[in-house]
C-alpha cells in the first residue's frame, strides 16, 4: 500500500515507522526541519499502552535510557487537603512487571529516538514540503498535521471544539520533599496542576489555570514566579529554584465526529486535542497510530483499502471520547470549588482511597485506553 503523511510530529513520525514496518511505502511530508521538530519544550507522561506500543514496533529499547520511571501517582485535592495514591499493584499484572505506573519523558528525547529510527529504514520516503503533488499517487493520505490543520480545514471536516478559559503553564524546578519516583496530580480550584519527575530533585511543572491569572503570572520576575509556586504546591514540598524560562500555551478541546474524510484519515491532534491534566494526550495519539496499523495489516484490507478510513473511524470512537470526557470532567471537578461540591468531593476522595478495585478500573483505564 501507498500512504502519504502530512505532518511528522511525534503522532505522524511514529505512524511512519509503523505503517512501515506493516509492510506499506511511505511518503513523510513535513514543512519543518529536523531541528526544528526536535527543539520543542514539552514534557510526556507516558503509558503502558505506549510502552506496548513501542515495544511492538521494536523501539521501546532505544526510548528506555531517556525515559523517568515513577512508582506513586499522588492525586491530591488542594481545596479539601485530602490525597490518595495509585501505585504499580494498582496496574494489571503484565504492567506491573514493569515496576512504574508510567514514565515521564522529554520531547527532545523522544524525537531524536523516532527521528534516527526512520533514518533506518527503507520505505520511509522523507519529503521536506507541505504539498502534496499527486494525490491520486497513494491509496490512503494519514493526516498528522497538528490540531490547526490546514488539511481538515480545506476538506472540511466538522468537529466539536471550544477553548478552555484557562492556559497551561509550563518550567522546570528543583524540589525538596519530593521522591524521585513520584508524581503529582494537584487538583485545586485555579485548575489542575501536574508534578513530573525528571530525575533527581528536578521536576516539570504544569500547571493550568485563567488566563488573566496565567497572564500575569508570566509577568513576574522568576523570584516572584517562584514565591507564587511555593503559595500552590502542597505542604511538605518545596521550591529551591526554577531552571529556566516559563513557557505557556492556551488549552483547546477537539473531537471530530468522523476521523475521516475520503481517502484521507485523521490521527493524532488533527483528530482530538484534550485538556493536559492527566497526560493522556500523546498515549492517545499513539493509540491512533496502532489502532490503523492493526487494521491495514488485516489480510482482508491489505489490498481493499477502500474500508479502512471507516473501520479506523469507528475502533477509535469510544476510545477517544472516553478519554477526552474523563478529562475534561477531571478539569471541572478541579474546579468546582464551590461550598455545595465540598461533599461529594469528599465522597470520591473517601471511596478512591478505600476501593483498590474503583482504584484498578480507573488507573487501567487511564493507562491502557477503553
Ligand atoms: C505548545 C504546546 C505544548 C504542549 N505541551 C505538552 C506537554 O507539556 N505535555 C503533553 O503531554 N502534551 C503537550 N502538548 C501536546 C502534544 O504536543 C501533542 O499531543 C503531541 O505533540 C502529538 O501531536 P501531533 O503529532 O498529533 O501534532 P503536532 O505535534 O502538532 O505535529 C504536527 C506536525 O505537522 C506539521 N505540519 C503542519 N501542517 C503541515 C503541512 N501542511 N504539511 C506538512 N507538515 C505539516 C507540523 O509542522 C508538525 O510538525 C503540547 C502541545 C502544544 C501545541
């Protein structure tokens, strides 16, 4: 099969590869170059359904030396000062041999990994321009080019999108009270923030919270940027210095109805870009990703590609809107900080700490998809 990709981030970059090793011929059109994909400031949490992912396609040992193991996620809730934890015995059996609840990676890493293993192989065709001359030359066009693509603009598809009233902030700090193996998820009525181990005493923070708040924020000198993060982190734990420069960026929800259009499927934020609390964003994108893999290597569709956008459409449907209504709920029980919540908050809270098996559904779902 014939496939032009239109976008080499880290969603249509890891399709390459897969769809290669499926046997098909790849085209990767990117307007970027090398360098510039690979100097992005973010920060991953990644799953185990990432991990399987990647050890499918024969790259998870080449992720490994880069990636931060963490065994504790802290949930926490600011308002009512009340935490519980997921832990590796949460996970199923076969995750648990892996010993985390998830790794934290940085972009930077992670792209180069992807970038030097499509170096390798022979039938990625690597096309540095954003035009595609002949479409009539491949049998399926994957669109990969981000949540402001062009594509899904000119063939018109609908989605449902609505920018949330909050922006993400984003800096590297050095923590004291903190383990090396743990994460943080804060839920507090400024809007969620997260904690992420880098190794070491070396954490990321991303924290979201409105805009005018997050505005002004940026404003500050780093030692008053600092004072303010010592005012939102939890007791026990404490800020020695931030690395570098905050970065910021404003938060969207998208959800295609279909995740296709023709000959032309939608993965990765082309598709669905959901809220970062909870960091199931890229894990998402690469469930895409593996999702069209399986269905192109069915026997049946290898030479009738005729099916395939549709059944990839209808296999990620539930797994995509599970997700982005777990988070986006997960963002508005942050929030709703008023008196009249403090009850049923106080219920979840009482319940997830109480119930290993709400805790087991919830932590599998979030690491294994629906
Ligand atoms: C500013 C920002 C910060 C983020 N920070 C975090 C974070 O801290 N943690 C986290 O988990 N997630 C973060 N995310 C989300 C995360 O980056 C995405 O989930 C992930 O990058 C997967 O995206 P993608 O490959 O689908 O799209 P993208 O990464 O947006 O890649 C799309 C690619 O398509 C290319 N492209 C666009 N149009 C064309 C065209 N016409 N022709 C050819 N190429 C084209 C672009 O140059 C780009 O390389 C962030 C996103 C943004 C925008």
């Amino acid at each position: 099969m014939n496939i032009a990709i239109i976008g080499s981030g880290l969603t249509g970059s890891l399709a390459a590869i897969s769809l290669a090793n499926a046997g098909c011929r790849v085209d990767l059109y990117e307007r970027l170059s090398d360098d510039e994909l690979i100097n992005r400031d973010r920060t991953y949490a990644i799953t185990h359904s990432s991990r399987k992912i990647l050890e499918k396609i024969g790259i998870w040992k080449n992720f490994t030396s880069h990636l931060v193991p963490f065994q504790y996620l802290n949930i926490i809730d600011y308002e009512l000062n009340k935490k519980f934890q997921f832990l590796v015995n949460d996970l199923n059996i076969t995750d648990q041999k892996y010993s985390a609840v998830g790794w934290i990676a940085e972009h930077k890493n992670v792209m180069i990994s992807i970038l030097n293993f499509i170096s390798d192989i022979e039938n990625i065709n690597k096309i540095p321009t954003s035009v595609i001359p002949n479409t009539n030359n491949y049998d399926l066009i994957v669109v990969a080019d981000g949540s402001n693509s062009i594509t899904k603009k000119k063939l018109k598809t609908p989605s449902f999108s609505f920018n949330y009233d909050q922006m993400c902030i984003t800096a590297k700090v050095l923590l004291r009270g903190v383990k090396s193996n743990e994460a943080f998820e804060i839920l507090n009525s400024e809007g969620p923030f997260a904690v992420l181990p880098l190794g070491k005493d070396l954490f990321q923070i991303i924290c979201s919270q409105s805009i005018a708040k997050g505005n002004y924020n940026m404003s500050l000198s780093k030692s008053s940027f600092l004072d303010y993060l010592s005012t939102i982190l939890p007791h026990g734990i404490e800020i020695d210095t931030i690395l570098d420069k905050p970065n910021s960026f404003p938060i969207s929800f998208v959800f295609n109805y279909l995740f296709f259009s023709g000959k032309y499927i939608y993965l990765g934020e082309t598709a669905h870009k959901i809220h970062p609390v909870g960091g199931q964003g890229l894990n998402l994108c690469w469930r895409d990703v593996d999702s069209l893999t399986n269905i192109i290597s069915l026997p049946l569709l290898r030479n009738n590609n005729y099916f395939v956008p549709l059944i990839y459409s209808i296999s990620r449907f539930i797994d995509v809107l599970s997700i982005s209504i777990f988070t986006d709920s997960l963002v508005r029980y942050s929030r709703s900080n008023f008196y009249i919540f403090s009850l049923p908050r106080s219920l979840v809270f009482f319940v997830l700490k109480r119930s290993a098996i709400l805790r087991k559904f919830i932590i599998n779902a979030m690491t294994n998809g629906f």
